[in-house]
C-alpha cells in the first residue's frame, strides 16, 4: 500500500500542499492501484475497496473547472496527468492557453 501512503504523504504535508496537487495526487494514486491490483492476491479486495472509496468520494471533483484549473496551472503537473487528446483540449480551453 506504498501508493496510498504516498499520496497522504503529499496530500497532508502543508507548506506546499495546494488545491492543484488534489486531482493529479488521486488520478496517479488510482492508476498505480489499478496496476498493482493485477499482481495482488490478498489484499485484492482492499484495492477494489478504496478505488471505489476514490470515485465516491472525490469523483465530483473531476468536473468542477476550479480543481481542473488549479491542477492544470502547476508547473509540476500541467497536462501530464490527463488522459486522452480531447480531454486535454478541454483542460487547455478553460485556460488561457486554449484562447
């Protein structure tokens, strides 16, 4: 469970934790679950448990443009975290890069 305590690292820590850091932590948080879960045996159910935990719990937060905005506009991430060119056309127009 190194992911998780990872992203609660990043997310808890609060001299440089910012609203941008929120989506990309979880979408890498969910994709190194999703890539572990095919190794895993046992805990198998604990990974499905808090996949679903993530979208239930942070899923509205992908469509809200604030967070989109806030986490496209850092340095540190942009548009590496976003899957898909239209998605990422998407994201570039609700900044000033897509004007």
């Amino acid at each position: 469970m190194q992911p998780l305590a990872a992203a609660l690292d990043i997310l808890q820590s609060e001299p440089k934790c910012l609203l941008g850091y929120l989506l990309p932590t979880l979408v890498i948080l969910k994709t190194k679950l999703i890539n572990i879960q095919k190794d895993l045996k046992y805990v198998k159910p604990l990974t499905n448990a808090l996949l679903t935990g993530i979208d239930k719990r942070f899923g509205q937060f992908f469509d809200r443009n604030e967070f989109i905005v806030a986490a496209v506009t850092l340095p540190m991430f942009r548009l590496r975290c976003v899957d898909g060119d239209q998605t990422k056309t998407q994201y570039k127009e609700l900044t000033l890069w897509g004007k």
